[in-house]
C-alpha cells in the first residue's frame, strides 16, 4: 500500500511540473502575417436556371474573377463539372466524369440527357491550394438531335462524335465522345449505318463493331445488348456483325427492302418497318450452289413513278434487281423480288462485260436520282492493283450494261476507297491523302481534284445516301456533297483528337475547282460516317 | 297557423317512426345454384355449358384447372353447410355422337371431392376439377357433367331458366356441362398472302406451328401476331426445315397427306 502511494506522489508531481512548463513557452506574438488571397466570382447566373437543349444548345458563361491581391485571372486553375441532381456515388458516380470544361469561360454544346443539373464552377489557386466555388442550376430538354455521326476508334473502344446544328440552324457544332461515361464494352467500331426508310417512322442508326451490330437507340444514342441486332434474326451467330446494310426503297412490293449481308457473306432480307425480322440467309445461287457474297448490295434509288423504262403497263410496279457479288465465283448475281434465291445476273442489250468477272468486288453504288438506275461497280484484279469499273442499268426486271473499262489514272494502284456521284456520271478514287475524278464514260483517266496535307489520311470518301425524306433539309443538303474524312498521321500518341470531317460540293465541269461547304476538326480517330436522319425504334 | 305547425309535427313524427322501423329480413329457407356472372367464365358460357379449350393453351401442358364457383341464396350461416355435387351422364346430341363422349374419372379428369361446403359467415364456394389432356382430345371432345344435389339446409331456390319452341324450361344454373378439346380456331390473319407462307389452313398444322415454334397461343390469335409478317416468314421457312427433318413424317388430320408449308416457304 506505501508502494503505491509513492508511485501516486511521484506522478502527481510530475503532472504539476508538466503544467507549469507549458505555461512558461507561452506565444509571444512574433508571427509573419500575411493577407490571403481572397476570390469572388461574378458573372454567372444564380437567380435563374440556365435552359439548354441537348445537341442543339451550346451552354456559354463568362464569369468575371475578382482576386483580393492583384493575380492575374490566367493563374488560376479552372473546372466546370454538370453533375445530374440524381447523381450518385454508390452507383459509381465520380466527381470526375462530370467535369466539361477546364476553361476560364464555358463553352460547352450541351450533350447531357432530359433532366436538372447542377452545375459547379471551381476556381483554383495552384500556390496555395484553395479552392473557391461557385454553383448553379441548369435544365436540359433532350428532343434528341439529327445530324452526322462519326464512328471513332478510340484504342479499341468506339468514340461516338456528332456533328449537328445549333439551335438557331447555322452553326455546325461538334459534339464529341458521346459515350465517355457509358458502361458498355461495345468493341472497336468497323462501320456505322442508318436503318430506315421513313416507313411508320422506323429509323434507327446502328454500329458493327468487333462485338456485334447495335442499334442506337432513343435521344440519347444508347447501346447496350438489349440493341443488339441479333434480335432482329431467326438464324444468326452471337457475333454477328452487319458488313453491308442497303434499304431498298422502290421494292416490287411496296413495301422497302432491307438487305444486309453479315460477316461470313450471308445475305438476308427483310421490311423495313416495326416487323422488320430477317429470315434464314439465301446463300445459294438459283437455290443450289453456295456462296459467300461480298460486303456490298446494289439497289436502286430511282423513284420515278411515271417513267415506263421502270414499269410495264401490266405491272405497273417496279421490279429492280438488287446486284450481289459472288466471293468464290467472283460473277455479279441478281435477285428480283421477295421470295427465292440469287441468280448469275443476266443482262439486256450491248454486252460490254463478263458477268463472271474473275475479279475482286470492291465498291458498288447507284445514282440516287428520280429518272434513271445507274448501279456502278469496281473490281480490283486479284493479282494485280488494276481496277475496273462495271455501269450498269436496272430496269424493269433487267439489267442493261451501259459503261465497262479499266480505271487509269494517277496513283490508280494505290486506290482504297471509291465514291460515285449521285446524280453526274462521275466516279472518284482516294488513295491515302488525294483524290481524283474520272467519268464512267471515259475511265481511262482520272483528273486530281484534291490533295490534303502529306499527313493526314483519307480514311472516309463517300456520298451518303439519304434514306428518307424525313431527315432535316440540312442534312438533305448534303446528298450531292462529297464526305471526305481523315486521320492526321503525325499526330502526337496521346492527342485523340486526329480526325477532320469535310463536305466538298462537286461542280458539273471537270475541269472546274471543287469546294469545301465544310470542315470540322477535333474528331476522334475517325473510322465511318453515317447520318442520323430521325429517330424511330 | 298554430294548428298547422301541430299537424306538420305529427305528420313529420310519424314519418320519422317510419324511418326508425327495421328493414325486413329474408327469413326462410337457403339454396345453391352455379354462378353465371364471374367475368371468366360469363364470357364462354352457353346455357349451363362451358367449354374448355386445350387448343389455345401450349401443347407440353397437360393438366387444367377449372374452377365452379357456386353461390348461396338466403341466409348466411354461423356454421359451415355441406351439400353434394354428382357426376351425371352427359346426354350427347344426337349430331355430336361420335365426335362427343362422355369424360372418364382417372382419364379425363381427376377424382375430385363431390362434398362441397358453404363456408360460414359466405356466401359462395369454389369447386375446382382438375382436366386432363389426352390425345384423343384432338379429334373428338369429351364432357363432364357436374349437377348440384338438393340437401334439407340447401335447396333450388333460383336458377336461370332456358325456354325451348316446345316451352319446356330447363333450369340451367344447377348443373354445369364442362365440354373439352382441342379446338384452336382460325386466326383471323390466316389468309391471303399468308397461305402462300404456311398453306392451307388446317388446326392440327397450326398447333404444330405453336408448338415447334413455342408460340403462346393466345398471341398466335391476336390481330398483333398477323401484322408481323417478316417473322411470319421466317415461321414458314423454318417450318418447314422442321417438316422436312422428321421421321416419320408429320401427316395432316387425315392421316394420309404430308404436312407442308405454303409456296413461299420453300426456300
């Protein structure tokens, strides 16, 4: 008991000497005091809530910073983040992925879904390391948008870009990366496409990826397995992947055609409208010999309701042939009507060419005109960079051969992508950065009319074909403008931003200059362009 | 004017005993009859018979339930009441003999309890057999007739009454005549374009189509299914890959003639 008594007297001395020492290293007041920088934001709207509509409206808000010490505005760091009233973080939500701007002012092209946000405007003293912020409200209306859509390869995953209209019609405005925050592993993008024919409002674009063909789908261009194209097949592979899709708008019977082809050279048809469901492939020439078809399908646009080249008087319905190209027997087949099988095509009038080419297909399109079905073709000889252009006519259950002859012209051997003009007899080659014009009455030269920088590549050359009269007239516009894409291929590897989109208008005259209607850079990595004519799931 | 407020007060008090007075009770005797309002039921029933389409239900499900519902008329008891329904002999209509016969206990139904119970403080109870499905059920029908059975505490009071051209009346709501088949009726869709697709129309065809095809048969008769024509396509191709590969062969109804799809499905 004195043991611990001791051990108590002892403690209770050193707790009172604890004590006191503190009290002898009192503060003496010599600090070096120093006015911190304080920072007001003006200039952003706080009575109000902001108004936007996505893909049409582009969100601009300059806010003034007034800084306590005299710092220049440009030192600061900046963030803007929108961030969904019903954001949340136990669902995966980050700070992060909200975040719009890194600029002074916004200028943002609203590409949020329907709802109220809230947006947070931070202001950053790097020397410090505060932080002052500033919210706001915004509401977005999602009327979904039409406009062009840019399939980009964005290390494996696709970068969905769209280039649409500003809310007033003048302005082209891109929207990129659409599907930054998405939580679908949709693949690598191969080739993007329209579906639709402006039947019961049907419509609808869709991407082939190395995973599949998707629809994208609602205002929002959602993709998900549920979109899938799969569903739309009796017979189909998990993996199916639409190498060519044509709508077939004039069919025999009335009804629009969809053809498509998958990724093993099957061909499948069915109506485009809210039935739409293929059937078993029909992969047999005249129903007995197999074959695989190449990625492409000629049909005919021409709608011309009184021309009787198209019609007879006893059937005054159209009886086009759509054009298939057999790989293994490299011949040209056609296919009239619904029901059966392809046949080795058999043509009307002067017989120009072969219809058992022996050669590669390559490209195939028509003209998209209201009085005549010109259906062009290249060919590529399988042993040799020698290319070959094959005119044909669709008529009334046949097909005239109209123009046939070797393609010559510049740096003809490095062709890769062809495009033909919708209405004048005029085909175009681009190889890597250049492209060149030849008339299909005369293929054996070819007139440059383009030359981009040394490094950029061509990579999209096309006219888009229209599908419907139910896209916007700004779009339609369009329908005779060349589509030029291209990857800048002396581009720094971490800049995603390598792509350029271009619309040329192609003059009548060969010998007369063409012009850029427009140019938008700051694409992702661009692989296929289609238009999103309207909105019908 | 004194006299009338005096008048005016008697005669609003004898109004007001009036209203005062207890409603009179039905008091006498109770009794049972077989429901013909339940919206399930009033639909399919004709007279006191209720037909039971296997046809329209998928083909792997062989069992049914059908459940009678019988009412009470009276007074409702604070003890439960028991009554007896019969199996009766179905007298088949001389046009329908040999396309009709009377169902068989074990065979086309399974036993069930034939004492039913009005619970008490109810007014109704539930009677549910259990059909069966069998083959024959394709070509010719089979009918159940279930009659309720007077007892002293539950009698025919009421019953619908069915009037011949011979005015005989028939009281049609004490006994049920539960008629089973495999009717699958002609899908209104099924014509035109559609018989170059699967052919002509024959039910044992389209019950087959429903069931290689797992088609709900319900959707197969709605107007919805007959404007999917690309999917109905695609039924007729892969139909008759299926015709195609069995062996032996599917027949038609007679027996004799190889079932086939329409023109256009031969491709």
């Amino acid at each position: 008991m004195k043991f611990h008594s001791f051990y108590y007297k002892i403690a209770a001395a050193c707790c009172s000497v604890a004590v006191l020492a503190t009290g002898c290293y009192g503060d003496k007041g010599n600090y070096d005091y120093h006015d911190i920088n304080e920072v007001t934001i003006s200039g952003i709207d706080l009575e109000n809530v902001y108004q936007a509509y996505a893909y049409k409206s582009t969100l601009e808000i300059s806010p003034k910073i007034h800084s306590s010490k005299d710092i220049d505005p440009s030192q600061y760091e900046y963030t803007w983040r929108i961030v969904p009233r019903n954001a949340d973080a136990d669902k995966g939500a980050t700070l992060d992925e909200f975040i719009v701007s890194h600029e002074q002012n916004l200028v943002y092209p609203v590409q949020l879904a329907d709802g109220d946000y809230t947006g947070f405007f931070e202001v950053k003293d790097p020397s410090t390391g505060v932080t002052w912020i500033q919210d706001f409200y915004l509401k977005v209306i999602n009327e979904g948008a039409a406009g062009w859509l840019i399939a980009c390869d964005d290390n494996g995953r696709t970068r969905l870009d769209l280039i649409a209209k500003d809310d007033k019609g003048e302005k082209d405005v891109l929207y990129p990366d659409l599907w930054k925050n998405i939580d679908f592993d949709m693949g690598k993008p191969l080739k993007i496409f329209f579906v639709g024919a402006g039947t019961e409002g049907f419509g609808f674009p869709a991407l082939t990826t190395d995973k599949g063909s998707f629809a994208l789908t609602g205002n929002d261009f959602q993709i998900s397995d549920d979109t899938n194209l799969k569903w739309y097949f009796g017979i189909a592979s998990d993996q199916l992947q639409v190498t060519c899709s044509a709508i077939e708008t004039i069919p025999t019977d009335g009804l629009p055609d969809w053809w498509v082809i998958d990724e093993e050279g099957n061909i499948y048809r069915t109506e485009c409208d809210m039935t739409a469901f293929f059937s078993y492939p029909i992969n047999m020439v005249e129903g007995k010999t197999p074959f695989r078809a190449a990625p492409f399908i000629g049909v005919s646009y021409c709608d011309s309701w009184d021309n009787p080249e198209y019609t007879t008087e006893d059937e005054p319905w159209y009886n086009f042939a759509v054009i298939f190209y057999d790989v293994d027997g490299r011949r040209f087949l056609t296919k009239y009507g619904v029901n059966g099988y392809p046949s080795v095509m058999q043509c009307s009038g002067t017989q120009l060419f072969d219809v058992e080419t022996g050669r590669d297909m390559v490209f195939i399109d028509s003209h998209d005109t209201g009085n005549n079905s010109l259906t062009v073709a290249v060919l590529k000889d399988p042993d040799s960079p020698r290319y070959y252009l094959y005119g044909m006519d669709l008529k009334y259950g046949e097909v005239e051969q109209l123009y046939y002859g070797e393609i010559g012209g510049p740096d003809i051997a490095n062709a890769r992508l062809f495009a033909l003009h919708p209405t004048l007899n005029a085909l175009f080659y681009a190889t890597d950065n250049k492209a060149y014009r030849v008339s299909l009455a005369n293929p054996g030269s070819a007139r440059e009319i383009l030359a981009l920088d040394p490094g950029e590549e061509i990579v999209v050359f096309k006219y888009h074909k229209f599908s419907s009269w139910d896209a916007p007239s700004w779009l339609q516009e369009n329908t005779s403008r060349l589509l030029v894409c291209s990857n800048k291929t002396n581009a720094e590897p971490d800049d995603p931003n390598v792509g350029t989109f271009r619309l040329y208008d192609i003059p009548s005259l060969e010998d007369e200059p063409i012009t850029e209607a427009l140019k938008i850079e700051g694409l992702g990595k661009i692989v296929d362009v289609t238009a999103k004519e309207y909105e019908g799931l | 004017m004194k006299r009338i407020l005096i008048i005016t007060a008697m005669a609003a008090s004898l109004f007001w005993s009036g209203c005062q007075k207890d409603l009179d009770t039905y008091e006498g005797e109770s009794g049972i009859y077989f429901d013909h309002m339940d919206k399930a039921i009033q639909p399919l029933l004709r007279a006191d018979t209720i037909p039971f389409a296997w046809g329209q239900i998928a083909g792997e499900i062989l069992e049914g339930k059908i459940s009678l519902q019988i009412n009470l008329i009276g007074n409702v008891a604070d003890y439960d009441r028991k009554f007896q329904v019969k199996v009766l002999e179905t007298v088949i209509p001389e046009e329908l003999k040999g396309k009709m016969e009377n169902a068989v206990e074990g065979v086309d139904y399974q036993p069930f309890e034939t004492e039913c119970i009005i619970p008490a403080n109810e007014v109704s109870t539930k009677l549910d057999i259990t059909l069966l499905r069998t083959e024959v059920l394709q070509t010719e029908s089979r009918a159940l007739t279930i009659a309720l059975q007077e007892s002293d505490e539950l009698k025919f009071l009421y019953s619908r009454e069915l009037v011949d051209k011979n005015d005989n009346r028939r009281r049609i709501d004490l006994q049920r005549v539960i008629v089973m088949d495999e009717t699958l009726p002609q899908p209104d869709w099924w014509w035109g374009d559609i018989n170059n697709i699967f052919g002509d129309y024959s039910m044992k065809k389209a019950i087959t189509i429903c069931d290689v095809m797992g088609i709900d048969r319900q959707k197969w008769l709605s107007d919805d299914f007959g404007q999917q024509t690309s999917y109905i396509r695609f039924i007729g191709q892969h139909m008759q890959r299926w015709l195609d590969e069995q062996n032996p062969p599917v027949y038609e109804e007679d027996g004799e003639t190889p079932m086939e799809m329409g023109p256009d499905s031969q491709y």
